[in-house]
C-alpha cells in the first residue's frame, strides 16, 4: 500500500547526538588538507585496502577551514564559491587547526551524582541519552529510544505501530520503536493489523512506496525472455517498485522506481516511470522518527538540523534532485571514547546541491547533507547527478553519535556561495519539505 512516509520510526537502539548536535567548542578535523585542481571523486575504502581515506568535496579555497568540510560545533564560517579539493583522511591523530585550548567539560562536570537526562546536562550530552554521574563525570550514557525526562527514559509504547508517523500501511519494523527488524508490519490506526516475518530481511522503500520483504531467491531466475530490464511485479518474487537487470538468470543490479515501474510489450525493456516534471522543487522527508529537531539560530539552541533515529544501514534517498558536491567515508563511531575533540568532527556524509535551488527563494541556492552515514549508494561519487528518490547512502552511527540515525541539515546561501555546516545559514529544514 502506498503512502506518504513523512516520518517513519525507529529501532529501540537509537538515537543520537550526532557532531555539533549541541554546541562544542573545538574546530578540530582529522586529516590533512591540500590544495589540487579539479579532479572527479575518489572513495577509497580503507577496509579493503589499507590506505587512508581520500575524497573530493566542493569547497573553494587553498586553505580550507574545518568548518568548509566537517561540523565544527560553535565555530562560523563564511560562504565560498564552488570548486574542488582533495581531503586526504589519515589516522585520527593530526589537525588542520589548533585544538579548542580550553575543551568542554565532562557533561557530569557540575552535576549531582545520580541520573541526569543530556538536555540537563548541555555542552555534548545528547539530549535523547540518560547519563549515570558519579564525582562530576560520566559513568555512562544509555540511549533513550522514546526520549528522557525527570531523570529517566521515556516507556517506549508497546505496539511498534503507535510510532509509525505516516499514515496506514506497511513498515519495516527496523523503523518503528520497538519493532522486530525482520518483520514487515501492516499499521492500521496506531495499531498492528498483521505482521510478515521476512526471512530474507525487510526492505525500506523511498516515500510514497510501500516497504517490502525481500524476495528469497534470485528473481531474475524466472526472467523468461532473456537478458534484460523486468519490473519485479514480471518476476517470482520480486518487488514491483523495483527494475531488475537480468543476465544468466541473476541480478546484476536492481533499481528503487520513485514513480513505480512501467511494464512494457513484449520486446521492449521495462523502465521505471518517469517522474513528472524531472521532480518535485521540494524536500522529501527521511524514514525514521525524529530524536532531536533543529533549534539554532535563534530557537533556543545549538541544533542546526533535524536527527531521525533509524536502523542501522536503513537507505537513505535523495530528498531533492541535484548533484553530490561533497561526501566523506571510513570513518568510525566515536562515542564509546567519550566524544574527544580529535574525532567530534569524524563523521561520514553526503552532500547535493539542489537542482531548483531553494524552494523558499529563486535567489539562493540550497545544500542538503545527510550525515553520520555508513557508506554511500551505487555509483555515487563527487560530481554524481542524482534523482529525487534515487538512493545515495545507508544510514550509519559514524562519527560522536550515540546510536544510529540520519542527521539531515539544510544550507540556504545566495546563489553562486558555496554552503557550510553549522552556521546561521543553515535553515530548519521542515521549512522545505513537501506537503
């Protein structure tokens, strides 16, 4: 069933103090900074190869600031034109800039022994986590899947159904609280109609597609007219929102259809259906459910976008059409070392550069980052067009983040300016998304 998925929910392990998510102090990014000519993207996984990381971002100038290119919590900095620079990612041990001479405290600093919910706490608590202190530091710090309050977490609602935010239909139950990540469940009302164990996993599907369980089994198996292009619905077992290409009787690669796929005659390659108009000029909202909203710039806070709690390894789709300016891979979680300086700003991400500029404004351009990601999507690379809806990333819990979710952050500039994290340029992205 297809339905609008504003807001989906999230998994009990959640959420999420990404970097900058409250205020730090330090300017501080891994890594070594120089200056190169234009150059395409180039990811190189260290996992596989025992290399450092190295990526291409858009960001123009020779000596670019920590902030062009990673969250510095508290710092400004100015716009700038679009180019390209090489980041080459090296152990976490050396900075760009010198390190904050005067760092944040423990966030128990201060506090009584005893529990404390982050948002009482400020500096880098997260505000979703309970934190144990003890003699003015941290014992530990548990997430809190439905939130804190007065010192505890929040009861997380019995029926996974009651989280889900958009509307009846079927969700993977990695995004809902509390639910069973191998299940599909059927939402009815805030309530469970029915369950579907996916022996094969569960499958989140963009917005507006239903999700699915996956299929068991190569569905290109039961491809009858030979190699080529099948909409799922065509094949045993497939998923109807996907184009399948088949050789041999398997799946060389499949793609998500935004719009649905378009089965055609006999002869004729199936194909996803064409979106209206190349997209909508308007923000689709990420799956999951949100753990912290944006607060800067004058609401009362240092949040400069919008945390959804999600599975780990949950895709993420292009909210808007564009082309991928900047991104960054390989890099860890760092939030069971207590969120040092020299790794608050190690987080992976994305970039786009909207198509249509920003929805609000014909006269400024609008950059969208998903971050704390896990890895990037098929083919994407600095300088990749994408379409609204085409998949760009997974979900991950990179970087001083206390469980996994998508850190999305959304940058109006004037048209021409290069866009940055965590300045009053950034806008709460609710402002954009579609209705």
């Amino acid at each position: 069933m297809d339905r609008s998925r504003a807001l989906m929910s999230v998994l009990a392990v959640t959420f999420a103090v990404g970097c900058g998510d409250t205020a730090g102090g330090s300017g501080f990014t891994a890594g070594t900074i120089t200056s190169a000519p234009a150059t395409s993207g180039v990811v190189t996984d260290p996992a596989s190869t025992g290399a450092p990381t190295t990526t291409t971002i858009s960001e123009d100038t020779n000596d670019v600031p920590c902030e062009q290119i990673t969250l510095c919590p508290g710092t400004t900095a100015p716009d700038v034109t679009t180019s390209d620079v090489t980041t080459t990612q090296s152990p976490l041990t050396s900075s760009t800039t010198a390190p904050d001479p005067d760092p944040p405290a423990d966030p128990c600093a201060g506090a009584s022994d005893g529990p404390h919910c982050g948002s009482e706490l400020g500096g880098l608590a997260d505000h979703n986590s309970l934190y144990q202190c003890s003699g003015g530091a941290t014992q530990s710090a548990s997430p809190c899947p439905a939130g804190c309050e007065a010192g505890a977490c929040k009861p997380v609602a019995q029926d996974p159904c009651a989280s889900a935010m958009s509307g009846n239909g079927l969700y993977c139950g990695g995004t809902l609280m509390g639910g069973d990540v191998s299940a599909l469940y059927n939402c009815q009302n805030g309530a469970t109609a029915g369950t579907t164990i996916c022996s094969a996993g569960c499958k989140v599907n963009p917005p507006g597609v239903a999700d699915a369980c996956n299929p068991e089994g190569d569905p290109c198996q039961g491809a009858m007219s030979g190699d080529g292009l099948y909409c799922g619905s065509g094949l045993p077992a497939g998923d109807p929102n996907d184009l399948y290409d088949c050789a041999g009787g398997a799946t060389v690669s499949k793609t998500v259809c935004p719009d649905g796929c378009q089965v055609n005659p006999p002869g004729e390659p199936d194909a996803c259906k064409a979106v209206p108009n190349g997209g909508e000029c308007c923000l689709q909202i990420p799956p999951g459910v949100v753990t912290q909203s944006f607060s800067a710039c004058g609401d009362g806070g240092s949040h400069y976008g919008i945390d959804y709690g999600v599975a780990l390894g949950t895709p993420i789709y292009a909210g808007i059409a564009g082309t991928v300016v900047g991104l960054q891979t390989g890099l860890p979680n760092c939030y069971d070392n207590g969120c040092t300086m020299q790794c608050w700003n190690a987080f992976n991400y994305v970039k786009l550069k909207s198509d249509c500029g920003d929805p609000n404004d014909a006269s400024r351009d609008l950059f969208v980052y998903y971050l704390h990601i896990d890895g990037l999507g098929p083919a994407i690379q600095s300088g990749s067009h994408v379409d609204q809806g085409q998949l760009v990333a997974y979900s991950g819990n990179s970087g001083c983040s206390s469980g996994p979710h998508i850190h999305l952050e959304t940058v109006s500039v004037p048209k021409g300016q290069g866009g940055s994290l965590n300045t009053c340029n950034s806008e709460n992205p609710a402002g954009d998304f579609c209705p």
